[in-house]
C-alpha cells in the first residue's frame, strides 16, 4: 500500500537504485518549500489589499469647494444684468375670453358695491328726504314720482343689470381684440418687449 501524507502533495516516487528510506528528508524540504510559496503569496496579496484603500482614495483638487461648490478659479463672474428681446407674435383668444370675463365679473361686483356704499352714505346724509322736502314744496307731482325710483331696491336692480351688461361687453371687446390682435401681429410682427432679470 502507498501512504499518502496529508497537508502537501505526494511524494514522487524514488529513483531506481534509491533507497526509500532516503525519500523522507526529500519530502521534508519540498513540503517546507510550498508553506514558504503559500506564505509569500498570502503576505503578497495581503499588502496590495491593504495598500488598494489609499491609491483609490484620491485627494480632492485644490481648486474645488468640499460642500459641493466650484471653486473661485472656475465660478463664472456676472456681468450684469441680462437683457432679453421677446415679441408677443400671437395670444391665445380663449385664454384671452376667460381672463376679461372673470374681470368683468370682478368690475361688476364692485359696480354693485359701490352703488350700495353711496347709496347710504346718501342716505346717512339725508340727501333724500331734503329733496324730497324741495319738491313737496314746489308742489310738482311729477318730480315727486322721481323719488320713487331712488329706493334701495329699486338702485340695485338698476346696478345688476349695468353690472350684467359690463361682465357680457367686457367679454366679447376682449375676444374681439384678442382676434384684432393676431391679425395685426401677423402684419407687422407683433408686440416688441425687452426683458431683464434685475
């Protein structure tokens, strides 16, 4: 039977004319050669492991900023501010319809509440009942039938309906003038406007 030895190879086997019992001082340097290559390599390999962390780590330039900044060398300096040339070639009519009705809407509200306000600030004068005095004492009928007409009720129907008729004009002039508009500006180019960012 042939022994095999555990931890290295096998031993090769003895020349003719050898002596077996010679083998083993053979066996002994070859095993003592490998741990030597095994160990070289593994205190090899260990050093370049331990020297990859530092090469890969490479210092930051110097004219970079650490919170994320570029440098002073590179930041462009402004001259100033820009300047920017537009032309307004063409407005969307819709757009256009839906912007003056809401504020016609907004113009016809302050219509109705300013004919409120001075409607009693007119009353809280007594403006009305001293009119009305001059015509009892006149003594004309029909300019008393004028007073009727003054009544709170009566001027704020008065101010919804101019209020209604405001917010259904204001409407159609600024379609219509949205229409104008694109026409003209297909003619001449436009309306011309310079931009800056101050």
């Amino acid at each position: 039977m042939s022994s095999t030895t555990s931890g290295g190879p096998s031993a090769p086997p003895p020349p003719p004319g050898e002596d077996p019992g010679d083998t083993a001082p053979r066996t002994q340097s070859l095993r003592q050669s490998l741990s030597e290559r095994i160990g070289t390599q593994t205190a090899g390999s260990a050093e370049s492991a331990a020297d990859s962390p530092r090469t890969s780590a490479a210092p930051p330039p110097a004219d970079s900023d650490p919170a994320g900044g570029a440098g002073s060398a590179s930041r462009p300096v402004a001259a100033g501010p820009r300047k920017v040339r537009l032309s307004i070639s063409r407005v969307d009519p819709w757009s256009v319809m839906k912007l003056s009705f809401l504020l016609s809407v907004a113009i016809g509200i302050m219509i109705v509440v300013a004919f409120a306000v001075v409607w009693l600030i007119l009353d809280a004068m007594q403006l009305f009942a001293a009119v009305e005095d001059l015509l009892e004492s006149i003594g004309s009928e029909d300019f008393l039938a004028l007073m009727d007409y003054l009544e709170f009720d009566r001027v704020m129907s008065f101010a919804t309906i101019v209020a209604v008729f405001d917010v259904l004009l204001l409407t159609a002039l600024g379609t219509i003038m949205a229409f104008l508009y694109n026409i003209t500006a297909a003619l001449v180019g436009g309306l011309h406007m310079t931009l800056t960012d101050e």
